[in-house]
C-alpha cells in the first residue's frame, strides 16, 4: 500500500517477482479487497502468492510518529512485524519513509546492536560501477559516530552484495583537503583514519559521481540533496538532449543513430533497475522504493531483497561492527 498509485504498481511488480523467483514466496500486506482486486488482472497467477490483511496504510502525508502510534494495523506495521517474527525474510516497501524508518527502529525490528543509527545507502549507477552513497536521508542531525558507523556498514555492504573485498570508503567533503569540510566533516576523518576500513580520504561530490570509490559516506541531510539533485540533472538532461535533437532533420538523424548508446545510458540510469535503497543497521532486511515506483521497480527491490537475505548481510554488519569498533577503540 505503499506507492503513490498503489497498491497498482506494488501488486504488479510483486506477480513479477513471483514469477521469477518460484522458489520463494512474495507476501502482499494491505487491504485485502484492494489487494485481490488488483490480482485479479494477472493471469495467470503465481501460486507463490499470498496475502496477509492490513485494515490501515500510512499515507505520504503521515507525519512519522503519529502514524507510528496511532496506525499499529498499518501495512508498514504488520509487514516489518512478519520479519521480527520470522515469518518473513525481508520487508519491501515504496511507502513512508519516515514512517519507516520508526516503526523498523523504535517498534518491530530495532536496531541491530552497536548500531548508533540506522542509515539509507543507496547504489548510484557511474560510468563503470555502482558506489554507494550512505546515508542518503535518513539522519538530518549527525555526530561523527554516526558517519563513521555509515562507513562501516556501507563497507560491509559493497563485500557482501558486490563481492568488493576491500572496499574503498572516502568522506565526501566541499575538497580532498584534509583541512576542508565542517567540523563533522574534521571529525570524522580521525575517526575513519584510525579504523580497519579502506579509508582513502575525502573526496569532492564528482569524484563519487566518476566512481573513483566504493562507498561514499555523507551526512543524511547532505546525502538526500546530492540523490535529489543527481536524479533532477538526469532528468534534465535527458530533456534537453531530446529538444534539441528534434530542432532539423540533421540532429534527428543524428539521434536515430545514436538511440542505442542512449538507450543504454538510460538503462544504466533509470533507477527502476535499482528498486529501492537498503536501510542498514535495523534487525531484519527492508528495502524501501520511491513513492514513484513502478512494477519494475517494485520487482527489483524483491531482488534487492532476496539479495540482502542471502548475503546475511544483517549479521555481517552485527560482527563487522563490533570488529571494527574493537579495532577502533
């Protein structure tokens, strides 16, 4: 019930995912009669489909902490609830996120131990790999535990899901200079200096957007305005090219020509291949979309999903944590 077309595109991509994946089984939670009505389009229909009855959802508009106490029967609720409970792997979602965020931390899953704030890391699609940039929004106020905590975690991540094995974090700064940045920003650079981790120092935004590092850790407030601003210029740029191709028949030749390279950036771009972003650092495995998701996006995040449960990328962070913490210390 999460999606701002829902629960169409949330459906649809769940049957998709269901069809691929025939060994696992894909729970819809939501309003059951909403929830069959949209089933009742797909056939045929996987059987490894089931439902779990939701009589409440938490709207965009929601305010967090209020839905968190007053909605308990929410689909984010009931859902995130099924993984505390083991009768189920992970929690997928285009809904809330704030909302998610507090019912995962203060209600069903919790933190795991150790873990100072959970963080969004977020896979950001370059020229030849796929960084991740952590957080990217869930903490607007930070201390440099926390930034060093994201390091961590967005390590362990990039090893466990990309095989990385010594995955490459900087600090992502207004310059490489040592001597640039906030005081967060000084902070947390002794900090990650004297960790275990592949520290290679600070870097300026395009040098994350090149790729030229594994993981790029950032403060959530900071984070979320580089995810903002990056899909904004995409877009624009998108637009721009296509307007600009189509002004004489030279350029629309020239952009027949060229439609294959462009479909493949575009592809390599479209952040329905991506699904959604992990939340690291609560006990259970959640994936949450954009509010705009559509099928394929909801199906990949199934995917992401599937991938965090069989990298045991929970119990990873849990031991990697304390490991580097001990090291830290």
């Amino acid at each position: 019930m999460g999606s701002d077309k829902n629960p169409e595109p949330d459906v649809a991509g769940a049957v998709l995912a269901a069809q691929e994946l025939t060994e696992d089984v894909i729970v819809l939670v939501g309003e059951e009669t909403a929830v069959r009505a949209e089933l009742d389009k797909h056939s045929p229909l996987p059987s490894n489909i089931e439902i779990v009855h939701a009589p409440q959802a938490i709207t965009m508009e929601d305010k967090p902490a209020q839905a968190m106490r007053e909605k308990r029967q929410s689909s984010i609720h009931i859902g995130l609830n099924l993984v505390r409970d083991g009768q189920a792997d992970a929690f997928v979602t285009a809904g809330n996120t704030g909302a998610v965020l507090a019912v995962a931390t203060l209600h069903s899953l919790k933190r795991i131990p150790g873990v100072l704030r959970p963080a969004l890391g977020l896979l950001f699609p370059t020229a030849d790999s796929t960084p991740m940039l952590i957080d990217a929004g869930a903490n607007a106020d930070n201390k440099p535990e926390y930034l060093y905590q994201f390091g961590v975690m967005g390590s362990l991540f990039m090893q466990k899901i990309k095989g990385i094995e010594n995955p490459r974090v900087a600090l992502i700064s207004n310059g490489e200079e040592a001597g640039k940045g906030t005081s967060l920003i000084q902070e947390t650079i002794s900090l990650l200096q004297n960790s275990h981790l592949n520290y290679v120092g600070n870097i300026e935004p395009k040098e994350f957007i090149r790729g030229d590092v594994d993981v790029g850790v950032v403060d959530g407030f900071t984070g979320n305005i580089i995810m903002k601003t990056s899909e904004a210029i995409a877009s624009g740029i998108s637009d721009m090219l296509r307007e600009a191709m189509m002004k004489n028949p030279l350029t629309i030749l020239g952009g027949l020509l060229a439609r294959p390279a462009f479909r493949q950036v575009r592809q390599r771009m479209n952040p329905d291949e991506i699904g959604g972003i992990p939340l690291l650092g609560v006990n259970g495995a959640v994936i949450i979309g954009h509010g705009r998701s559509n099928a394929r996006a909801i199906q990949t995040a199934v995917y992401q999903a599937r991938a965090l449960v069989e990298a045991n990328v929970v119990a990873a962070i849990a031991s990697g944590l304390t490991e580097q913490t001990n090291g830290h210390q």
